[in-house]
C-alpha cells in the first residue's frame, strides 16, 4: 500500500470515527436532556414524551460512520485516486 493510500485510509477512518462520535454525543444529550439527570427535585415538571423520531434522526451520524468504516478502503482508494 503506497502512502498516499495509507494517508487516505487513515483519513476516512478518522472521519468515520468522528462521525460515531458526534452521533453519540448528540443521541446521548437529547437522552439525558429527556431523562432530566441535571434537574433539581424541587422541580415537579410533567415529564415529556421520547421522540423516538429525534432520537433516530440525532443517530444516523453513527450508521453513516460505521457504513464508512465498513467501505473504508474502497473509499480510500477514491480519494487517493482524486489526490493523484
């Protein structure tokens, strides 16, 4: 593997990796936004129903990252053939 390819690899690995991360981030803030960990008990506010919709949606950062880990080399042989 030649080190433009190498180079490629480890710079859609990365931004797959971020993509998982910001993924969970946001699935898991909307989550304890939801489960009101930060509240006080003085507050006896109703709580609000999941919205498994946002809670899709604020996920699909994580499919995508882990599809482009799944295709990582294929998309790194793309970028590397651009970079050339």
């Amino acid at each position: 593997m030649e080190s433009s390819q190498r180079g490629a690899l480890g710079l859609v690995r990365l931004v797959a990796g971020c993509l998982i991360v910001i993924g969970l981030l946001d699935a898991g803030l909307y989550f304890t936004q939801y489960l009101h960990v930060f509240s006080s008990p003085a507050q006896h506010e109703p709580r609000q129903p999941l919205n498994i919709i946002r809670l899709i949606l604020d996920s699909l950062p994580i499919i995508a990252g882990v599809v482009i880990f799944i295709k990582a080399r294929a998309i790194a042989e793309w970028v590397s053939d651009l970079i050339e």
